[in-house]
C-alpha cells in the first residue's frame, strides 16, 4: 500500500512555506497537541480564507499538512526574502515558547532550544536582528491563543507588504 500526499492546498507556496516552518518548530520536542493544532488551524484558516466555507475547507486541507514534520533543511531554503527570514524567526520563536509539555517543564525545552538554534542557523541572520526579535517575543503573552492571535497578526502584516 503506498501513501498517497496530500492534494497540493489552496493556499500560495509562500504561505505553506510558513506554515510548515511553524508546524515543525511546533513539532521540535516530539509533540503537538490536538489543542495546538485546533487553535493553529483556525486562526490560519481565517487568515487565509474570506467566508466560513472556505475557512472549513481549508482547515481540512491544513490538517495533513500540520501533520507533517519536514526537516528545516528543506523548508528554510525556500523563502525568499529577509523579511520572510525574519518572520520565520519571530514565528518559530514563538510557538515554542507557548506551552511546556508538563507542568515541572521548562517552558522551551532541550529539544526545543536545539531546533531554534538549528532555525537561527539556517536563517543566518544578522545577530542584532535575532536578538531584537527574541527581545521582543519574550515581552509577548505566554497564553497560546493570545500567542497564535500575535502571530496571524504577523503573518497579516508581511502578507500585506508589496
């Protein structure tokens, strides 16, 4: 039996790219949770989507993709711009800092750490930039739909620049 991919989403490749980068950094310490993903989808599917119908369709379609797990290697190289890079960044930053697997946890584990120093590297950004970006995640809420909602609304700024 062969696994079949998923049908190619109604989203831009841009768009996925980031996705993806975000699911994966999600997916660092081996673990998503049904909450996560449910929160995920439906601040991306908005964000992504005009009316109700679309945003239903496209939470379907998301799905299998949230659930995948690809290797930065192969997602990082994608994007296209510094601005891109940056969101990246801020991004991935935040969704592991949103929520420790239990609650004696630190809130960004090992696993976590490891895979956002290996996201820095890939991005090679400048070092002031990342430390500015990183200044200002840890000003942001800790709550994970406050957290979700700050990065729609990042992605909703970068997808509005010409």
């Amino acid at each position: 039996m062969t696994v079949q991919p998923p049908p190619p989403p109604s989203i831009n490749p841009a768009q996925m790219t980031l996705l993806r980068i975000v699911a994966t950094m999600a997916w660092s310490d081996g673990h998503l949770a049904d909450e996560e993903v449910e929160v995920m989808l439906d601040h991306f599917s908005r964000l992504f989507a005009s009316d109700a119908k679309q945003q239903e369709a496209l939470r379907v379609e998301l799905r299998d993709y949230m659930m995948q797990n690809i290797p930065l290697d192969e997602l990082v190289p994608q994007l296209t711009s510094t601005a891109e890079r940056e969101l990246v960044l801020k991004l991935g930053y935040q969704v592991i800092s949103a929520s420790s697997r239990t609650p004696g946890e630190a809130l960004i584990n090992q696993e976590e750490s490891d895979a956002y120093q290996r996201l820095v590297t890939l991005l090679d950004l400048d070092n002031d930039i990342v430390q500015q970006i990183e200044q200002e995640n840890n000003q942001a809420l800790v709550s994970s739909e406050i957290l979700i909602t700050h990065m729609v609304t990042e992605l909703r700024r970068f997808m509005q620049r010409p």
